[in-house]
C-alpha cells in the first residue's frame, strides 16, 4: 500500500508539472483565434504502441493598448496498447494588463476545472503515460482543479542592443479528487515562479536571449495532511535567431533540472534515495524560408537527452524531424500544416519511435 501511494503521489507531481506558468507574461497587439487539431502515435519497444488524437482552442483579444483577455481549452482521445482514455482538458482564462511607461506586465490567470476527473486505475496510469515530457505530447493531462495565478514581468532597455527583464508569478492550485475509487481531497502545493532574461542584438541580422527560470512548490496535500513535496526546478533557456533576405534560422537550448522529490512517511519526510524525474536537455533548430507574401516553409529537428532515474521513460535519447508550412489565404487567415518523426531509445535500449501531424488553423485581427 505504502508503494501504491508513493506512485500516485509520484505520479500526480509528473502530471502537475505539464501545468507549468508558460507564456503567461506575453502581451500581444494583434488578437487572434486558432484551432489546432493533431495526432500523434508512438511504439515503445516491439509490442506497445499508442496515439492521441487531440484539438486545442484558443482566444487572444486585446482590449486597447494596455488590456487583454485570452482563452484556451483542449480535448483529446488516447487509444492503443493502454486503457482508452478521452475526455476535454481544463480551460484557461487570462487577463493582462500593461503599465505602458513603467514596462511592466501584469497577469492574472485561472484554471477552470473543466476536464476528466476522478479516473480509473487504468485510465490513471494512461494519464502518467501521456504526461511525460519526452514524448512532448500536444494534450499531456486533463483535470487538474481550480486553480488561480498571478504574476508580473518588468523590462528595461538598457542600450539599442540590449534588453533585461525580471519576473515573478505565484500559483494557487485548488483540490481534487483524481481516482474515482478514493473520496480524500488531493491539494497539490502551490507554486512560486523566479525569471529573469537577456536579449542582445549581436548585428542587424543576429539576436540572441537567455533566460533563466527557478520554481519552488509547496507540498502536496492530502485530507489537509502533508505527503509529498516536488523538488525545486531550474529551467535554463538560450536561443540564437539569424536573418536573410527571405529566411530565417532559429537555434535553441534548453535545459531543465528538478531537485529530489519528498515523501511523508509517519510524521517525517524522507528525501528519494534515487531521483525520478529525469534532468533533461533539448536543442532546436529550425529554418523557414518565405517564398511568397503567402508562403512560407520550414524544416525542423530537435535531439532530447535525459539522465537515466528509476523511470522507465529516463535515459532518453530521442532525434525529431519535421516540415511545416504557412499558408495566408488573406493576410489574416492562416493555415500551418505540419509532421514530425522521432526516433530514439530510452532507458535499457528500448526503441521508441513517433509520428505527429497537425494543421494549424488561425485568424488574426
């Protein structure tokens, strides 16, 4: 029993970690509407295959110069050689506000409980599956709770090549039940985010930036009493943009370390003797090249590598390669096509290989 509970603990930090504080500081002047649906299938060694097929919506409107509002949900089908698992994602709601003269971004967010909860054990076990980050899946959870965030960027320019910026979010995560067969309230702990960035313009055809991101979490919860507690997490970020004529060439860097996870045992926490979530790097690069005021492709890979822990899924050495499209029907309507295959290892040699498509579908305003 005490494994059993260890796993789900476990496993619900993995899945909480896709609800990462992403692009929550972005202030946008153009509004948009997009639409993308997508599927993905992967086979893990000779015998387990599985796909997703999912739709993600979303809304960004801007309400004047300083005001914005946005809005996104998502739904998605698993199927394969695990438990079936569908249902629609939880809704994200936000609002923006920027101080013009101060350079300062405000935001508040919420997490609007509106997808599958309280799963079966099989479909639980789909749900860590489809959470883990190397497989990068479009929908990597459905249910997560209420939830409420906010956060602010400040930006300063310090010369024409130069560009700082410092922010901080806090994140309220609210309870839920994530089995059906338990009634006790799981309460993941709350989140505190630390950022701060560099952009520099080496040239008139070269930019470079980096950021650095650290996040510490609360313990999590259960019947108001302490069981788990996620270790802290850096995220570096470094990326490189170069210019021509008619392309543009993209390469970026990024790595992710999380501390050694706590578990309650008695009245104590106990510090994993063996780290469970792996530390990851990725690199990036992609080069798009317009052919016309309509249309654009581009080519892409990615190469991710993970350390070796007790997942099963660590050890990861995995190459992407994609194409992609843009195709502007009117200057505002786009439509973006794009495939990708991976192929790798993961721990122990087991062959992994992915196929993804999707077609982006947006109209900006």
């Amino acid at each position: 029993m005490i494994r059993f509970t260890c796993a789900v603990f476990l496993s619900l930090a993995l899945a909480g970690a896709a609800f990462a504080q992403d692009d929550q500081f972005v202030f946008r002047r153009d509004g948009f509407v997009s639409i993308v649906p997508s599927h993905e299938s992967w086979n893990v060694g000779d015998s387990s295959s599985f796909s997703q097929t999912a739709v993600i919506a979303s809304v960004y409107l801007p309400l004047g110069r300083e005001w914005s509002v946005s809005f996104r949900t998502m739904g998605a089908g698993v199927s394969g050689d695990v438990p079936s698992l569908d249902g629609l994602g939880d809704t994200q709601l936000g609002l923006s506000y920027n101080f013009l003269e101060q350079n300062i971004v405000i935001n508040t967010s919420l997490n609007i409980p509106s997808g599958k909860q309280q799963l079966t054990t099989q479909e639980f076990q789909t749900s860590i599956l489809i959470s883990k980050s190397v497989l990068d899946l479009a929908v990597p959870n459905f249910g997560q709770g209420f939830g409420v965030t906010i956060g602010g960027i400040w930006g300063i320019q310090l010369s024409e090549e130069t560009v700082v910026g410092v922010g901080a979010s806090y994140a309220y995560l609210g309870t839920y039940t994530p089995l059906d067969q338990y009634t006790d309230k799981y309460d993941p702990g709350d989140e505190l985010l630390l950022t701060g960035g560099i952009e520099l313009r080496l040239s008139r055809t070269i930019d470079v930036s980096g950021d650095v991101i650290f996040t510490t979490y609360g313990r999590d919860k259960l019947e108001d009493a302490e069981v788990f507690g996620v270790g802290n997490k850096i995220v570096a970020h470094a990326q490189m943009r170069k210019s021509f004529v008619a392309s543009d060439l993209r390469i970026s860097a990024l790595y992710r370390s999380r501390g050694r996870s706590e578990l309650a045992v008695g009245e104590a926490f106990v510090t994993e003797t063996e780290r469970f979530i792996p530390n990851q790097f990725e690199i990036r690069a992609q080069y798009q090249h317009r052919f016309s005021h309509n249309l654009s492709g581009r080519i892409a890979a990615r190469l991710e590598l993970t350390e070796e822990t007790a997942d099963r899924y660590s050890d990861a050495s995995i190459l992407g390669v994609g194409l992609g499209a843009d195709i502007s029907l009117d200057g505002r309507f786009v439509v973006a096509p794009v495939a990708e295959y991976d192929f790798g290892t993961l721990k122990e040699g087991l062959d992994v290989t992915g196929i993804q498509g999707g077609i982006g579908i947006s109209w900006r305003f």
